[in-house]
C-alpha cells in the first residue's frame, strides 16, 4: 500500500508524541485583529486549491516529526534540520500530489464511509492503547482537532483505494519470478529444517551391462516398495551402501548436511514418501523421507463463493443500486441462474467472466465485511445485498473445505513480497505522470 502522509507525519508528530511526552503542535490558523480568519491559495492544482494554512499545519508536523526523531537518537549522531525554506518546499510538493490524486479519486467514485473510518480509527486508537471513545479526548489534549483528524484518515484511505486500483493492481508477476523466489525461500528452509532420511544404494558393478542390471535391480525394489514392503528390510537385503545395517538410516541431519545428490529431491517430499531411483556416478539410489522436524504443514479452513458486485454512480445512487440487487437476489431464488446474471451484470472486471465465483477463498483474503458476510452464511445461501468499499454486493457460498496451504503460502508470499519490490519504483512513476498532467501554478 502507498507509504501514508498521515500515517507518517500526523501519527509520528501528534499520538506518538503524546505518548512520549512531545508537545504536538497546535492545529489552528491565525487571526487577524480584527477577528478574521487569515488564509490564503499556496498553489492551484487543476480544479482545486492547496491552501496556505494547510500547508502550514503540515509543515508544522514534519518539523516536530523530525526534532523527534533527532531527540532519539545519541547526541554525536544529531545533525541540523534542513532550512525551513527546503522544507516548505518538499511539503508543498507533498500536498500537491495528494491534490492531483485527491481530484483522481473523486473523478473515480472512489469512497470511503463512515463505518469504514470508523473501523480505521479504532484501529489507530487500539495501537496506542486507547479505546476508539478515548481517541477525540487524546487528540484534543495535544492541540489537534477531531474533526480535521478524521478528515485526513478519510483522504489517506481513498488514497490507499486510488493507488491499489492505479498502481499495485497492475503490477504484473511472472511465473519465472516466483519460482525463483519460491527456490531460493525453499533453500533457506532447507538449512534451517532436521531431515531424518534412508536410502538404498545400488552399486553398478564394473563390467559390461553392469548399468542395466543395475538399473533392473533397483527399479525391482523400487516396485516391492510402492507395493508396500519394509524399506528397512529392503535396504538391510540389497543395499551396497554403508547404512544398509541400520535399514539405510542416515538419521537426522539439517539441511545443509544432506548428500547434494539428496536436497532437490528430499525438498519436495512429504514424510513417508520414498523418491524414484537417482542416477549417479556410483548407481542408483532410492530415498526415503521419514520425519521433518521444524516444518509444520499449515491447514486453512476455505470458503468458495461467488458474487455481484454493483457500483454507484451518477445515475444510479446507493438506494437505487441496493433496491436493483434486492431484486436481482429475488430472481435468483425464484430459481433464475447466479452466473449468467453475474456474466451479464456484475462489474467485478476479475470474476465476471467466470459468473462471478472467486475461487477458493482463505481468510484476510477480501476486506472484513465481506469477509463477515461470508462466514454468517451457508453452502447455498445467497446474501441479502451489503455494502463495502467497491460497492454493492450479493454473494453466495457454495462450498467449504480445509486445505494444505504450505507451498500455495510461499508462493503468496513470493508474489507480495515482489510486487512490494516493484511497487516503489512504480508508485514514482505513476505519481510523476499525475503530476506532470496536472496544471500546478504556485502562488508563493
């Protein structure tokens, strides 16, 4: 998600602050004599202004943000601040991109509720152990006011919205990358696990046809076990290498310690699995996995559902798109098909096509709303129509199993962890095509 203005700035200098002990400046703006309120434009973005006042607030922030963390650290390492000059400039900049991308999601219909911000200010409240009821009273003890509080969570999370739509939803991830990353999870893993393994080696004797009696020899045994006989017993009646006493035991060894002819092989294997024969140069082996230790499968209880999803806009508002989906929800139990209503209504541009099923479904996977809306429901039971940040949903669930999620969990967390490599170098460069359309003539 985008690095948060309001995350970074407000929360470091006022409720962390707080908590520290730092007086957080004073978010009000000057009087006149005569009792009027004093502002003025700082710069005009398109359609919108940045005011001076709120450049002031935020600059106000920034310097605090930055004392404190001077404070913090040991006084050899302390340097001097920037002029004030070079940062009112950067925090000009800063509010003029949130300007340009402010006007972007209003264009959009991007939205954010009351409930919504209410959920992510108890949130921030809980971090700080506060209560969301005991948020307005911490704020307004260090001089910020509630209401404009609120206001730049709100703006923060349509900016969140804007970017996952513009920016991380277009990141592409290709299969190469994952895999190499799932490779290289895989190898740390592999140092870092016990391995408790047996093999049987077939020796190749040295005369000719020695290779293809060898290979006859082992793949024979080879079959004995996939029928089901003893390893143990096996590898103490025909293998040649040292271990074959103790049923080809190479007991526990960390990853790192397994033969190299092993790793590939033994990384893929779940304990009790015995691999097909491995060629090498002194013939063929047979490995059996016994025990990990350190590796735990992770089991995910998943939901399979599938949705509509409707948007308001200029014609249709939330009432009138809530009504159309309680009639869409009639027809499908008077016994009309959920997909092709969905392939024919639904705007979720990903599961449209296929009539509106989202697959397999794990939690945190979709935003908590519908995520609640998905457990209180059962096999077959479609929702009354519910309302998250995308819009108007109805869905139905139409299966639920528990499921092994350990190698789907690494390559999840491969692809997170590289669109987040990527999300950087592409969030400037999104930003820097806004601002480079946008028509900025600033007044200072």
């Amino acid at each position: 998600m985008r690095k948060s203005t309001f995350q970074a700035l407000t929360a470091a200098a006022a409720l962390f602050a707080m908590l520290a002990g730092v007086d957080a400046p004073a978010q009000t703006r000057e009087l006149g004599s005569s009792g009027v309120l004093l502002d003025g434009i700082a710069a005009i973005v398109d359609d919108g202004v940045v005011l001076k006042s709120e450049l002031q607030q935020r600059l106000a922030l920034v310097v605090a943000a930055l004392r404190q963390q001077q404070a913090q650290l040991p006084p050899q390492q302390r340097s001097q601040l920037p002029p004030l000059s070079v940062l009112e400039r950067q925090v000009l900049e800063q509010l003029i991109l949130e300007e340009v991308q402010v006007q972007r999601a209003r264009r959009l219909g991007i939205q954010v509720s009351d409930q919504m911000l209410n959920q992510a200010l108890a949130n921030v409240a809980a971090n700080l152990g506060l209560t969301f009821e005991q948020l307005p009273a911490a704020l307004a003890s260090q001089g910020v006011d509630y209401a404009s509080y609120r206001e730049d969570r709100r703006k923060d999370l349509i900016l969140d919205q804007l970017e996952q739509r513009d920016v991380i939803s277009r990141i592409t991830v290709s299969p190469r990358e994952i895999d190499q990353c799932v490779a290289r999870l895989e190898s740390s893993e592999l140092n870092e696990l016990d391995y408790n393994v047996s093999h049987i080696l077939i020796n190749i004797p040295n005369d000719p046809g020695g290779v293809e009696a060898a290979r006859a020899k082992v793949e024979e045994i080879y079959e004995r076990l996939e029928n089901g006989e003893d390893f143990a017993q096996l590898a103490i009646t025909y293998s040649d290498a040292q271990t074959a006493l103790e049923g080809g035991s190479l007991g526990w060894r960390k990853g790192s310690q397994l033969p190299t002819l092993f790793v590939d092989v033994v990384v893929d294997m779940r304990p009790g699995e015995v691999s097909e024969p491995i060629q090498s140069g002194s013939g063929f082996h047979i490995v059996r996995l016994n025990e990990v230790r350190g590796a735990e499968r992770v089991m995910e209880d998943q939901v399979r559902a599938r949705h509509i999803l409707l948007t308001p806009n200029e014609v249709m508002d939330d009432d009138a798109v809530k009504q159309r989906l309680i009639g869409i929800r009639e027809q499908i139990l008077a016994g009309d098909e959920f997909g092709p209503i969905a392939r024919a209504i639904s705007e979720d541009p990903v599961s449209a096509a296929d009539g509106g099923d989202l697959g397999w479904i794990g939690p945190g996977t979709f935003v908590p709303e519908f995520e609640q809306k998905l457990a209180e429901l059962e096999i077959g039971e479609v929702s009354e129509p519910f309302r998250t940040r995308f819009g108007w949903h109805i869905v139905e669930v139409t299966d639920r199993r528990s499921h092994d999620m350990t190698d789907e969990l690494k390559r999840q967390r491969c692809v997170v962890q590289i669109r987040a490599n990527k999300a950087e170098e592409e969030r400037e460069l999104w930003l820097r095509r806004l601002r480079d359309q946008a028509f900025v003539d600033i007044k200072i």
